[in-house]
C-alpha cells in the first residue's frame, strides 16, 4: 500500500515548460492578487486580479533581468508598477 508513495512527487526532469509561464504570485491584500507571467518569447507581464472588477494585463516594459535572464523583483520595484496601473 505504502510503495509507490513518494514516487510521483518529484518533479519531471524532462518537462517542457508551457507558456504563459507563471513566475510569481503577489498577494495585495485579500481582495487584490498579482500575477506575473512569462510569456514564450521572453517578455513579461502583470495579471492583476481584484475583486468584483475586471483582470487588468499590463505589460512588464521596465524590467531588470539579472545575469541568467531572471527578473530582478525588488519590492518597491513591484509596488511602484502595481501602483501605476
């Protein structure tokens, strides 16, 4: 009963990753929730979702990525483009 436990929770070394990719999840509050997706030719954007309105998608246009191509997410870079939608 118990041996095959633990054998499906690893992750598939060999899975393609599928786009729109989710890099992070932001919780605002709880009515408020950012997402910050990948797309497949490497640029980024915000779904912010609220509730009781629409989801807004807003392009990530000033984004810093570091050496490896990973978005660098300060936290007052995060607010700063949460504020301005």
């Amino acid at each position: 009963m118990y041996g095959d436990m633990g054998k499906s929770c690893a992750p598939d070394p060999n899975a393609k990753r599928e786009y729109p990719y989710l890099y992070a999840v932001f919780c605002l509050d709880s009515h408020n929730t950012s997402y910050f997706y990948v797309r497949e030719d490497d640029t980024y954007y915000w779904l912010h979702s609220r509730k009781d309105k629409d989801d807004l998608e807003v392009d990530a246009n000033d984004i810093q990525l570091d050496m490896f191509g990973k978005p660098d997410l300060s936290n007052e870079w995060i607010l700063k483009e949460i504020l301005n939608v």
